[in-house]
C-alpha cells in the first residue's frame, strides 16, 4: 500500500479496506473467469450489502483550460472519496493504471482502486492523486 508522504498515513485507510475485502469476496465466490460486466454487478451487490454509498458508470467532464472536450466514465464512485475501476483481462497495464490516474485528476480525488479478476486471484492497486483534495 501507498503512503502519503505528506501526512504519514494511508489515504482512506479503512473505507479503501473495506472495499478490497469486498473484492475479495466476490473474486472468491465467481473466481477469475467471466466478463467484467458480471464482477461490475457483483460488487455492486456487494457494495449494497456492506451499506456504502456509490454511483456506478457515474459520468463526469473532461476540461481544458475550464472547457468541456469530453466526458468519461467511472465504473464506480464510492462515497463521494474513492474511485473504483474494475478490469476483467489478462494483464493490466500501464494504460489501465494512467486510466485511474486521469480520472482522479478530473474528479479532484485523492484515491484509487484498480482491481483486476481475470486469474487465480483478485490483483489490486491503490493509486494515488497527489494533488487531489
């Protein structure tokens, strides 16, 4: 896990666990083999279940210079803090990792989650936006 150099603490430490353990749980009851929009559902189930609050697909603006070029798209908002982008392929890449990146910027948020089901075992990444709010 990532530490946040200016506060010495992990950022959203206990809502981001919170999160992993519920991808936890669905990797371990669907394992590594269906298409992301079916891990999609089951976290939001699951999500649901744990009582936190998220938009899912939640779509947002892209600016520049304070004008509108485009919109994107998150797979889930959770609590208004945390961005969760789900994957279901073979490996994640450097793209997939820039993906996050470029929609904390855009949303102002500090953190993260990129999880990857395809496989034996749920892959995770806390990424950071350090100068998000």
């Amino acid at each position: 896990m990532r530490i946040d150099a200016n506060k010495n603490e992990i950022v959203e430490k206990d809502l981001s666990y919170k999160i992993v353990g519920i991808l936890f749980g669905v990797h371990s009851a669907l394992g590594g083999t269906y298409q992301e929009k079916y891990y999609q559902r089951a976290v939001e189930i699951a999500l649901k279940q744990a009582g936190l609050k998220f938009a899912k697909e939640l779509s947002g603006d892209l600016l520049y210079k304070d004008e509108k070029i485009g919109k994107y798209r998150l797979d889930f908002l959770i609590e208004n803090r945390i961005i969760l982008e789900l994957k279901a392929v073979p490996v994640v890449d450097k793209a997939d990792y820039l993906q996050v990146r470029a929609y904390l910027k855009s949303a102002n948020l500090r953190l993260g989650i990129l999880a990857n089901f395809r496989g034996k075992s749920l892959v995770y990444k806390r990424i950071l936006n350090p100068c998000g709010s």
